[in-house]
C-alpha cells in the first residue's frame, strides 16, 4: 500500500508539474503534450525529466 500511494503522489506531481510548465512556456510556443508518454517519462525522473523533454522539444521540433 505504501508503494502505490508513492507512486499516485509521483504521478500527481509530474502531472503537476508538466501542466504548470505549459503555462508558462504557452508564451513562448514550447508546450509539451500532455499525454500517457510524458507523464510517465516525468514520473521517473522528476523535474530532470522536464529540462530534458525540453531539450527534445527545442532541438527535434524548434530546428
């Protein structure tokens, strides 16, 4: 039971985290999607995980 409390928190938080990014970053046309993908890559490395889904994003999709 701890274990999955650990994780809801986890996935809470990186839900959290990603859609206060996009607030921030929808001025600057760098939103990440919201979706099954990105949530679980944050969920494993937390706020890390963010810097480098924008890295992805600013050198796959910006040019």
């Amino acid at each position: 039971m701890k274990k999955i409390s650990s994780i809801i928190k986890k996935v809470i938080f990186a839900i959290v985290l990603l859609y206060s990014y996009n607030l921030v970053a929808v001025s600057f046309n760098m939103v990440i999607p919201i979706n099954f993908f990105t949530i679980s890559f944050l969920t494993f490395l937390d706020a890390p995980g963010l810097v480098l889904l924008g890295l992805i994003l600013k050198l796959f999709y910006w040019g």
